[in-house]
C-alpha cells in the first residue's frame, strides 16, 4: 500500500497523505501513538487514506520512529 500506492481493497490508486505532527505544538499531537507513558515517548506515524473507499494505513513516520516502537516491545 506505502510503496505500491495502490489500494489493497479496492485497487485506487487516488490516494491522500497525512504526514505525522511534531509535538511543538503542544495542543495539538497530531498522528502519533504512545510507546511509552510519557510525551517523550511519542512516535510519529503516517496516515494514508484512499479517495475511492476510504481505507486507511498507518506507518512510523520514520525508522527513527520505527525504533522506538520496537525498544519499547523490548
């Protein structure tokens, strides 16, 4: 889906990109999950919807991000 840019459900290939927010902002998180208890251990992610069905992906906006996901499964 990420690299193909190509619906797994319905096969369209319109498709919107919502990059993850930084956290500066301070009300507003934007597209993260948590990996910890803290603000410090937000991760990023990137949200990608398609126009014809609505489908949805979300990805760690960066292997930064990937990383801290993973330490925290540790």
């Amino acid at each position: 889906m990420k690299q193909s840019q190509t619906c797994p459900k319905c096969q369209a290939q319109e498709v919107v990109h919502i990059p993850g927010k930084s956290q500066k902002s301070g009300y507003d998180v934007g597209r993260s999950i948590r990996a910890g208890r803290t603000n410090a251990n937000v991760t990023l992610v990137d949200v990608y919807v398609y126009g014809s069905c609505g489908y949805t992906g979300s990805w760690a906006a960066s292997s930064e991000e990937l990383h801290k996901i993973k330490k925290k499964l540790n």
